[in-house]
C-alpha cells in the first residue's frame, strides 16, 4: 500500500493525472438526482473532491471527505471556507469507525493495492448503513501489475462485491470523460443486511 507521503508528494508535485478538475458526469448525473439532502455521505480518497464542492453548492451538508493526504483537504477547504473541518478526514480509510447511507467512488478503488480489494470491500460494507449504496466509477482495463491506478473488469468486480452487495447497476459508462472512454463502469451497488 502508498504511504502518506507518497500521497503528499503527488498533491506537492502537482502530479495528479487522475484529476479531472471537476465532478464527473456519472456521479454528477446521480447526485442530481437525490432527493434527500440530510443523507451522510462520505468520498473515500477524495483528493481534490469538485464531487464534494458539487453536493455542497447544492444544498447537501452531511458530507465527509477522506484522504490519506492533507493537501487535497486544504485546496477544498479554500474553495469552500466554510465547509466543516470536522468534516475533512485526513486518515487512513482502513482505521474510520462511521457510518454512512452513501459512499461514493471515484479513483480510490484504483489507487490502491489490489490485495486490499477484499479490505475494501469489507470495510465499504461495515461503513454503510442498511440499504445504504455504494456507487461510483470502477475502472476496465485489464488489472496492471503497477499502479495506480489498477485496472480490473466486470467479472472480477461482480466476484468482488456479490456477497455482501447487491448489484443494482454495473454497466459502461455512457458519459465518461474522452480520456476515459470505454474503460468506465458505473456502479450501484447496495448493502446486503
């Protein structure tokens, strides 16, 4: 697994391909429409988080943002000044006690290890509440030996989760940025009791 400083280190560098500088279309097009604006959501391995921005500006304020570095955190906490400090994690995802109704994925899956896939996993489903969703962007593209970021597929993914999650959605995405094209799924999957 990168270590903190590794992390660090990219944000300081401005070596941070994954980027794109804005919410992406998938996940904006499912905030949009949620209904419930009181519902805890957390953005594990957030980085800059613009998904985090995107549900602030738009009225939701239960938001919690992780990331194993803190200059990610910061930037966010500049465009946003008022957005809650207790509600910027700078941790490891592994070590958060907390529950959630809404987690959402985006380049975090790929980042890490694929030896922790099953951590993972298990820990997205410890964290959310009953019926609560996990749903996001998975990369696929055939899993890479290095990374970040860590290819994987649709049959790998659906072996992955189908225990603990049901699958609701985990289809290519339609409206995936150019450099992305066909190499997204989008998922919803829901928490198992």
């Amino acid at each position: 697994m990168r270590h903190q400083n590794y992390w660090e280190k990219r944000y300081n560098d401005n070596d941070t391909g994954w980027d794109i500088g804005y919410v992406s279309l998938p996940i904006k097009k499912y905030i949009d429409q949620l209904k419930n604006k009181a519902i805890k959501i957390l953005i594990p391995g957030a980085g800059n988080s613009y998904e985090a921005e995107y549900l602030w500006n738009n009225g939701f304020k239960n938001i919690y943002v992780l990331d194993f570095a803190k200059q990610p955190l910061l930037n966010l906490k500049k465009r946003i000044p008022d957005f809650p400090d207790t509600q910027l994690l700078n941790c490891d995802f592994f070590e958060l006690n907390d529950s959630f109704d809404l987690i959402l994925e985006q380049t975090f899956f790929c980042a890490i290890h694929p030896n922790l896939r099953l951590s993972y996993k298990n820990k997205m489903h410890q964290l959310l509440q009953k019926n609560g969703k996990l749903i996001g962007l998975l990369f696929n593209f055939e899993l890479t030996k290095v990374g970040p970021p860590f290819g994987g597929s649709k049959v790998e993914y659906l072996a992955l989760f189908q225990d603990k999650f049901n699958i609701n959605i985990l289809e290519p995405s339609i409206n995936s940025i150019k450099e992305r094209a066909g190499k997204e799924l989008f998922f919803i999957f829901e928490k198992k009791s």
